[in-house]
C-alpha cells in the first residue's frame, strides 16, 4: 500500500486535544500527530492551544502564546519538534 503525499496540503482548521494536534485538510482529509511532537504544545495551556492561526495560506499554524509553527508538511512526514537541551546547574 501506497501513502500519496500532496505537498501542498493545505489546513482549513486545527485543533489540540489532551493527546493530539488535529488538522482537517481542504482535501477532506483529518491527520493527526501525537501532542507529544511539540513541547510547547504539550507544556501550554488548554487557552494558549486555543488560541492559533493559519498561516501561509493554510500550509501551517501558529501558536503565538508559546511560539510554535507546525506544517502540513510536519504532520504529513514525522518531523516532531525537537526540545532544547537542558543546561547542567
């Protein structure tokens, strides 16, 4: 079985639950990541995860509570965010 990837996907609504970032696409489709791909995500509020906005003409969001972008693209080919490296005390 194939998986045919459209880059240019486009989001026309996205949300956040407890476990997962949700995005229905223009095409009908619904994909999901876990919550876990972003830290920022995870570590925000349920208002901060509210509070998003398409950008790109629907190619991503934007989070500008916790300053987080995530893409069609992310989503659609396992790109997780990566944390930062904690500094040793």
């Amino acid at each position: 079985m194939s998986t045919v990837v459209n880059s240019e996907s486009r989001m026309m609504t996205v949300k956040v639950t407890e476990d997962l970032i949700v995005a229905e696409l223009e095409d009908g489709r619904i994909i999901s990541v876990p919550l876990a791909w972003s830290w920022r995500l995870s570590e925000a509020t349920p208002q901060q995860r509210n509070n998003f906005e398409l950008i790109g003409n629907g190619v991503g969001a934007h989070w500008p509570d916790v300053d987080e972008d995530i893409s069609v693209h992310g989503m659609l080919h396992g790109m997780p965010a990566v944390p930062p490296k904690k500094q040793a005390s």
